[in-house]
C-alpha cells in the first residue's frame, strides 16, 4: 500500500474543502484498502468521511425513506422499518459479503466500489479500464462476467445493495462544492459504452449526502445466487417490485444483477407484468423475456438459465406466491 | 467467485514483495527503526480531529503517535497512517493472537471487536480507530479465568490447527455480548464470514451452544 496523508472531516464542506485532486474519501475503507493493498488505487490523500456526524442514520417517513451514505449494510439489514417496508432492501443487505464486512461497510461505499472483475483487480493487466486498450475478458476467464452490454468492458457491477435500490426508484443526492443535485440511481450507473474508466457519474470531489427510496405500496423480493451457501459475491442477483391492484400488477420493476456493467433493468420482463395477473406463466414469460436478448461470452451462458429460475421465483415470492419446485 | 485469481497470476512470493512494496523482513526493519525515532514522529493527543468549516488538518504520511485503547489499556503506537489495525497490533504491540490469513477482508481470521462489533482489522487502519474499544482475543480472559467461549472452545475440541481460532472466538464471545441466548442459525451466522479450513464448524457451534447455556466448561 502506497504511503498517504490523512485527513478526518468533521462535516461535509470540510471533506469537500480538504479533497484534492489526487485524494480519495474514504467511508468503511473496505474497497479504498483492497484497491490500495492491490495497486489499482493509489490516492496520496484519505479523507476519512466516516466520523461526520449525521450522516449514519436512517429515517422514515410518508414520503419514503431516507439513508445515509454512513449507514452500515449492518444497519440497513437490522433495521426494523427497512425489513418491514423495503423487504428487498433489507434481505440484499444481509447477504452482502460476512458480518465483518457488513459492519464496515457503508452503502455510499457501497455503491461507489469499483468492480471485481479479475483482470481489472490485477496489477498485471492493464485493461481497457485502466486506460489499456483491451479488455481481457472478451477472450479470456469470463465465467463471472457481463451478459448484456459486455463487449467494450465485461464487468458486472458489483454494489448487491444498488440492485433494489434501483428497483425501487431509490435516488442519490449528491453534494458538491458548488451545490447539491438529486438523480434517480437507475442514471446514476452508467455504460462503459459511455465512458469505459468509470462506472457512475459521480464527478471528482462529490459526495453521496443521502440515499431516498420514495415510499411506495409495492411488493418486493430480492434473491441471491451465489456457488456456495455461505457467503460469496453473487452469480446472479434480482430484486423484484411490483405494485399491485387487486391481484393485477400496475408496475413491475426488476432489477437483475451479476448481469450487465450496472444494475440491469430488465425492462421487457416489467413489459410482461404491467396490467397482469401474476401467475406461475406470466412470471415464466417475463423470466425468459428478461434472458431473450442476452449476449453471453464464451463461458458465462450458465447464467441464462440460473437468472430465468430465479427471475421467475422471486416475481412470484414479491406477489406473495410459492414457485413451483421450491420449498417455502 | 472470492479468491479466484485470473490465469497466470497467482501470488508468488516475489510478486506479493512488488505489489505491496514491502516484505516483512524490510517492514520489521523499519518498525525498528520506530523505536529508535519517537521523537521524530507527529505527536497527537488521541486521534487527530480538526475544527472548524474549512480544510481540516493533515497528518502523515509519516509517523503518527496513536493513543489506541486496547483490551482496556490505553496505548501509544507510532505508525503511518497506511498501517492497519492489525499490523499495529502484531508489530507494534506484539499481540500477535490477532492472525492475519488474506490481508483483505474475506476470511475472518484478524477479528477483534471495537466496541462490541467485529470487524477485519486487516481492512481497518489504526488511524481510524478513533476513541473505540479495540478487544482482541488476548483482552478475553481475566488472567487466569478463561472468558466462557474459550472454555467451551477447549470443553468441545472446537479447534484443529487454531489458525482460524482467535477469530472465531472473537466472533463468537461478541455475539453474545449482543446475544446471550443465540440460535443455532444466529450462530451460524455470526461465523459465517469466519473461514475455518480444518472445519470445525459442527464443534463450534456446539461450544457457542453450551457457552450461551452456562455450560462451558
Ligand atoms: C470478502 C468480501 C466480500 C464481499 N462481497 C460483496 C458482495 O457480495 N456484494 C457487494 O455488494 N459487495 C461485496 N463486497 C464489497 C463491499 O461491500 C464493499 O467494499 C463496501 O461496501 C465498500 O464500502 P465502504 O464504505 O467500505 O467504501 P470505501 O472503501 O470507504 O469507499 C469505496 C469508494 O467509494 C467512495 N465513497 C465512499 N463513500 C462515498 C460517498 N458518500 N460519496 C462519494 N463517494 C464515496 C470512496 O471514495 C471510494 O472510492 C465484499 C467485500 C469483501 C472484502
Ligand atoms: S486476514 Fe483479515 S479477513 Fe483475512
Ligand atoms: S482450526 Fe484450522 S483453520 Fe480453523
């Protein structure tokens, strides 16, 4: 790890006074160390932003809720409003990495962690993400990789928690020196289309000041595929949201990740469910509809399938339904 | 798909010296160096908080002086910024019960608690610790009396080569200072992020059990 200057911020406009160009602000660390531990990342300056008070609490209200970037994925999975209300919010938390892990990690951070794909963790590889002109995936070991929009860079995003975040139209404000501005975190990430060395629009010295989930009286489930029981980054991950009129659904929202270079919005299979009953067959249709224009690599195909059962399980566990073949 | 490296890039010992640009030999020289040099480093009064709306104060990237609470003492470590609650630990105050196994995160072997909450002292740095309670597994017994989980740990043969042990049982002791009367899935939980490759889990779980049943040892 390279050598740095430190620097704790007591609030927000003295972390936005001490950033310079060169440093980073750091929330739990957990990414900013493993970056720095790997030589990916090499700020001269920390500005620690984990002591700014105010900034580590939850509140809920009738317009919705509101997170600070502070909160610990600990938080967000034991909090008693967030389990009742954002179901989805809550069960994608606690599947996050260990228990370590989750008491030090922030949703902030969470959100703004770089992706774990091998070839861009490694030093020896300088991708197309580290200003390198290829991406190494395309070629190569791509079995944890992208299945849509996967042929400038074949990351997956890695935040579990922006997967119902984004399912439930959760914003981001964003503050900087020159003021605030809110964005629906489905604009938020972006495509390495657009620009491949980045993976949000977050500009240099701007802080995520809060995380708004508008209330709503949707339905929502969240899943979690991973190879092993314990825990693991996931294979495949999903939340589902479903407004419900009677047993019609009047929106669906499904989110799917481990799939693309940001949550995926799995807007043909909304398609499927907006203005219908759901039903073992509907949920089917909408889990195949997802899949339909998937482009996989050489070695990531395996994830059709496991994203079309789990698509169609956990749309029928938002609406409150057992999917068939699956203990309760 | 932790802990998978892509082809051709496997750790060897000599690229670990290049990527983290120190070897533990070179790093134990300079920790010598340390005592030697005291007066040379920032002195702080715990940890450095500046007031006030604009930039706030820098420290490093020299050494710092630490005031760090550990196991109910207060100690003075002089570390830079980039060392991590671990190395402070095992280099600088010679605990070395607190093991490091991965360095990042994913195993679970350097638990302590601040305050009651476990956390990787690997992915913490000593300057972030701030006025919390570090406990290591050295801070668990009062002398010779064995905290109840270290009891049941031995009662239950809950360990093989012990590697993963300090952990495991710090994991363990904090859930039930949070959870006195925890279920075998709580249990289960609370160890999930510890890795155990003798696995001793099912003995584990039974030392918890019985631990939490005043039947340690
Ligand atoms: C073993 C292991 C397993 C894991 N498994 C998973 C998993 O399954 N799913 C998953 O989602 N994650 C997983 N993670 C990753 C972990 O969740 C993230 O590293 C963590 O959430 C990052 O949060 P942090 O607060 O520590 O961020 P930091 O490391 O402090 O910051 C990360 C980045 O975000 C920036 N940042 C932080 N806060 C803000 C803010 N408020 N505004 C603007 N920028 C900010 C920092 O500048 C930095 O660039 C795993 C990690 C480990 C070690
Ligand atoms: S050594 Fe810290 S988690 Fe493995
Ligand atoms: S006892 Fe050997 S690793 Fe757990």
């Amino acid at each position: 790890m390279n050598r740095f200057d430190w620097v704790n911020a007591n609030s927000v406009d003295q972390a936005l006074a001490s950033v310079t160009d060169e440093s980073s602000f750091k929330a739990g660390g957990v990414d900013l160390l493993d970056l720095m531990k790997d030589g990916i990342a090499s700020p001269s300056r920390l500005v620690n932003i984990r002591q700014i008070s105010g900034l580590d609490q939850i509140s809920e209200d009738d317009k919705g809720l509101r997170i600070g970037p502070l909160v610990t994925l600990t938080q967000i999975e034991e909090h008693p409003a967030v389990q009742k209300t954002y179901a989805a919010l809550s069960e994608a938390a606690s599947r996050i990495a260990t228990p370590q892990i989750r008491n030090m990690a922030t949703v902030g951070g969470n959100l703004v962690q770089r992706p774990r794909c091998w070839y861009f963790r490694s030093e020896d590889f300088h991708c197309r993400k580290k200003g390198g002109t290829h991406c190494f995936a395309q070629d190569g070991e791509n079995d944890y990789h992208a299945i849509f929009d996967n042929r400038v860079c074949a990351i997956i995003h890695p935040s579990g928690i922006a997967v119902p975040l984004v399912a439930m139209n959760g914003r981001a404000e964003i503050t900087a020196k020159k003021g605030k501005r809110e964005v629906a975190l489905e604009e938020f990430f972006t495509s390495p289309t657009h620009d491949v060395h980045r993976e949000n629009i977050l500009e240099p010295g701007e802080l995520i000041t809060a995380i708004v989930v508008p209330a709503s009286e949707a339905r929502t489930a969240y899943y979690k595929q991973g190879e092993k029981e314990s825990f693991d980054w996931p294979i495949a991950d999903v939340a589902v949201s479903l407004a419900m009129q009677g047993s019609r659904c009047s929106k669906a929202s499904i989110v799917l990740g481990g799939a693309a270079p940001y949550p995926y919005r799995a807007k043909a299979a909304e398609a499927k469910l907006n203005n219908s009953e759901i039903t073992e067959d509907s949920a089917r249709a909408a889990a195949d509809a997802a899949m339909a224009n998937a482009t996989p690599l050489e070695k990531n195909a395996y994830k059709i399938p496991i994203f079309e059962a789990i698509v169609r399980r956990t749309i029928l566990r938002a609406a409150g339904m057992k999917a068939e073949g699956v203990a309760a | 798909m932790s802990e998978k490296l892509p082809p051709g890039s496997d750790s060897s010992p000599s690229q670990d010296k290049q990527k983290h640009g120190t070897t533990r030999r070179t790093f134990l020289k300079s920790a010598g160096i340390v005592s030697a040099s005291v007066a040379g480093a920032e002195m702080l009064t715990g940890v450095p908080r500046a007031e006030g709306q604009e930039q706030a104060g820098a420290v490093g990237p020299g050494k710092v002086a630490l005031k760090l609470r550990v196991n109910g003492e207060v100690r003075t470590v002089n570390v830079e910024p980039r060392t991590t609650l671990a190395e402070a630990l095992r280099d600088e105050l010679h605990l070395t019960g607190t093991k490091v196994v991965c360095d990042r995160g994913s195993c679970s072997a350097c638990t302590v608690m601040l305050d009651k909450t476990p956390v990787c002292s690997c992915m913490t740095l000593a300057v972030d610790v701030g006025d919390r309670n570090v406990t290591t597994i050295e801070g668990l017994a009062h002398g010779e009396d064995l905290h109840p989980i270290q009891a049941a740990f031995i009662e239950h043969d809950a360990l093989q080569c012990g590697f993963c042990t300090s952990g495991m049982v710090i994991s363990c002791a904090s859930l039930l200072e949070r959870n006195p009367k925890p279920s075998a899935d709580d249990v289960r939980t609370a160890i999930s992020g510890n890795i155990c490759r003798c696995a001793t889990y099912p003995r584990v779980l039974e030392a918890v059990v019985a631990a939490s049943q005043g039947k340690g040892a």
